[in-house]
C-alpha cells in the first residue's frame, strides 16, 4: 500500500492459516522515499476494533482466541511524516 513516498508491505504472507495459540506477528515493512523507516514510523496493529501499540501486545490479543476454524483481520496503520497507509492480514485458526 501506498501514499505519496510512504510504501507499506506485509512480512510474509497476506493470509495465513496458524493453530489456536500459536500466532506469531510476521511485520511490516515501511519505507520512505526508499529507505527503511520502521523504527520512526508509528505503526498501530488493530484486532477486533483495539489498538494495540506493538507486536506483542498483538500477538498475545490474537493467541488468547480459542475458537478453531474463526477467520480474523488484523489492520496495520502506519503514519509518518504526515502521510497514512493502512494495509491487513487474514488470520484462519485451524
């Protein structure tokens, strides 16, 4: 997902298919007129309409879901330097 010279990219896949307690946050990459901004950007993880303001805080909302065969969406919001993108994952518990 794009924004002017902001340019926001899933680590790993778009959908993923993990078992019940065993998620773990793949990340995001951001960069800015081509250069990595991950460690400046302020990046917000939302699940289930709560933000959540790192990756493990995210991980531990989405491993304490015990319900097998629910598919959710995690959105990632990314802001800087006054530009916005957002961009989601899917996330099937088997």
């Amino acid at each position: 997902a794009t924004s002017g010279d902001l340019k926001v990219r899933l680590s790993g896949k778009s959908n993923i298919t993990t078992n019940v307690g065993a998620y773990s946050e793949s990340g995001i990459v951001v960069t800015y007129k081509g250069v990595g901004v991950n460690d400046k950007a302020s990046i917000s993880y939302y699940f289930n309409n709560i933000e959540y303001l790192s990756k493990s805080d995210l991980e531990n909302a989405v491993n304490a879901m015990k319900n097998p065969n629910t598919k959710l969406t995690i959105k990632y919001v990314v802001s800087y330097k006054g530009e916005d993108v957002s961009i989601t994952r899917t996330v099937t518990f088997k």
